[in-house]
C-alpha cells in the first residue's frame, strides 16, 4: 500500500532483458535503508527489490507488468518517481495506492499556469476507467487532483514544488505515463457495469 507522495527520485543506470522479463537497476539516496524483498514504487509500479549494491539496486519487471505500464520504455539516466510502502499508523497524506497501474496514457499539453504548470493527459476509455473532478489520480505513482475531468482525457495542476521534486519536471508532449485510477471509483465503476448487465 503506497501514499503517491513521492519520497525520491531515482536514476536508471542499468537496463537487462532476460527473456520476457526487464531487469531495472536505479541509483538512489534510499539505496541504503532498502531490504531484499521490499515493496517500492516505481513510477507508480510496485516491484521487489531483487539485489543492493552500494548506492544501487535491482527490481524486475515480468511481460505483464511491461504490457500495462511505460517501464519498458525506460532509458539509461531517465528520472524515476520512488515511494516505498507505508507504514501503519502513518499519516496518509496523499490517497489509497496500491501500486497496481491500470492503464498508460499520453501527456497531449503541458501549459505553464501563473507559477504552476497545468499537465494533460489522454488515454483509451474503452477500458473503462474513470476520473472525476477533483477526484484522485496517480499518475507516474504521484497522487493528484483531477481537472478537467472528460471521457477520455484529464488535466493535473502542478505545483513548483511537485515539479522540482519528481520526473514531472523530466515529461515532455507525448510522455508515456502510469495511470492508476482512485480505487473506490473503480469499484464503483464496477458495480454500475454489473448492474446494466443485470438489467
């Protein structure tokens, strides 16, 4: 269970294809205090810490996980968005994540706002997601306010703070990102789908 307040930014340094899986090794300041077997977020992706050395350590991410996410299309010193699980009894100070991302979707505008910037992103409805305004979104595992809430799309208000301290600051028009969609509008989403079938 994640928070989507990120706590670093990480650096890619090595990249491994082994058969079907991807082997993502990440230079960060956490590095230290980080356990074989732990739980860390990635861009919003949950995955195992699978080897430490020094500064640096290894996850791997399986075909499923690099169809449904933009991992795969990670580079050598790219930015990654890191949050480790939270502890219980502490403050959730941002939304329920569970570090499960549903579907990618495609920065289509970035527009600087009055010292924000107003991201906005584009992805395929038929899967059934969706967002409400001022509902919660994660994306790229960051946990946000949606504006501008449409069918198929959204926007996200950025502030000064938020930009400098996660790899929003690293998108560009056409970034792939991780979505992952409010889990309590999901079930709801869910239980309205039942029930037109039922009906």
């Amino acid at each position: 269970m994640f928070t989507g307040i990120i706590e670093t930014l990480g650096v890619v340094t090595d990249l491994r294809k082994e058969q079907n899986n991807l082997h993502i090794t990440i230079k960060s300041a956490i590095t230290p205090e980080l356990k074989i077997d732990q739980s860390v977020a990635h861009n919003g992706v949950c995955l195992t810490v699978v080897n430490i050395n020094n500064d640096e350590y290894t996850v791997t991410a399986i075909q499923e996980t690099l169809a449904k996410t933009s991992l795969e299309t990670l580079n050598i010193n790219d930015l990654v968005n890191l949050e480790r699980a939270m502890k219980l009894g502490d403050r959730l100070d941002g939304h329920i994540v569970q570090g499960h991302i549903d579907q990618t979707a495609i920065c289509t505008n970035i527009e600087e706002a009055n010292g924000s910037w107003l991201f906005t992103f584009k992805y395929n409805a038929t899967l059934n997601n969706i967002t409400i305004e001022k509902g919660s979104i994660t994306v790229n595992g960051t946990s946000l306010t949606v504006v501008n809430s449409q069918n198929d799309s959204f926007s996200v208000a950025i502030i000064p703070y938020t930009y400098n301290n996660t790899n929003f600051k690293a998108l560009k028009k056409d970034s792939l990102v991780n979505l992952e969609f409010d889990v309590l509008g999901k079930y709801v989403a869910k239980l309205v789908s039942l029930n037109a079938t039922d009906n």
